[in-house]
C-alpha cells in the first residue's frame, strides 16, 4: 500500500476512534440529563400537588373563620 493511502487510512481510522469516544459521551450525558429531568417533573408534579391541598386548606379555613366580636 503507498505510505500516502496509508498514512489517509490511519488518520481516518483516528478521527473516526475519536468520534466513538465522543458520540459515546454524549450519549451518557443526554442520559444523565434525561434522569435529571424526569426527577425535575416528578418533584414539580409533587409541589403541585402540595400547593393545590394547602389551597384548599387555606379555602376551607377561611369559610369557618368568624368574624372577631369587636367588629
């Protein structure tokens, strides 16, 4: 093989190692964040949730408050 067509091959051969390395990093990254949100919509889903009881508490409350005698 003429050392050129070589020398071609082995640097395709590197660059196409390095963009393994690197799709591979990106995948565990959008993994890794892929996790993340989903734990972010499960947290936000609960203080929804949270917020709409102390909602309906503070609307129950405020039906049984009575007016203070002095007014």
């Amino acid at each position: 093989m003429d050392d050129a067509v070589e020398q071609r091959l082995i640097e395709l051969e590197t660059r196409l190692a390095f963009q393994d390395e690197t799709v591979r990093q990106l995948n565990d990254a959008l993994t890794d964040q892929h996790m993340r949100v989903a734990e972010l919509e499960r947290i936000c889903r609960h203080l929804i949730e949270r917020v709409a009881r102390l909602g309906e508490t503070a609307h129950k409350a405020s039906e049984t408050d009575e007016i203070p005698p002095h007014y």
